[in-house]
C-alpha cells in the first residue's frame, strides 16, 4: 500500500493530503533526537512548530503515535 494510501486511511476525506518526499527532512532529523529522550522517559513524541509572527502551530508526530496523540488531548 503506498504512503499516501496510507495516510488517507487515517484521516477523512476532508483533509487535504500533499506528500512531500525527500533524502532528509530537518524536522525529522529533529523528531530523531526528540524521540530518542521521549523513549528513556516512555513518553510519546510530539513536535510543535511555530513561526514568530504568525498565530498557531503545527503538530508533527510519527503516524504510529497519532492515536496516542488524539487521546492524550481528550
């Protein structure tokens, strides 16, 4: 099954999708490192990117945790 498949399973039809791939990514090297410390303190890895002058954030998280993430915020 491809990724965007995949995706799409997780998510509604209301979501709009846009895979983007490349050889490496910087907020994922940033997720790795994040990651490897969450594990030694058995959390769940949440990243929350911001940007100065702009209202909200973005939430990255590996899509094995999105469940986790999901019932943590209830």
């Amino acid at each position: 099954m491809s990724k965007e498949k995949k995706i799409e399973e997780l998510l509604n039809k209301k979501v709009k999708i846009k895979k983007v791939e490349k050889a490496k990514h910087s907020v994922i090297s940033l997720w790795d490192k994040t990651n490897e410390i969450a594990k030694e303190e058995d959390k769940t890895t949440v990243l929350a990117l911001c940007q100065k002058h702009r209202k909200g954030f973005w939430i990255v998280c590996h899509e094995d945790d999105l469940e986790d993430v999901i019932k943590a915020r209830k």
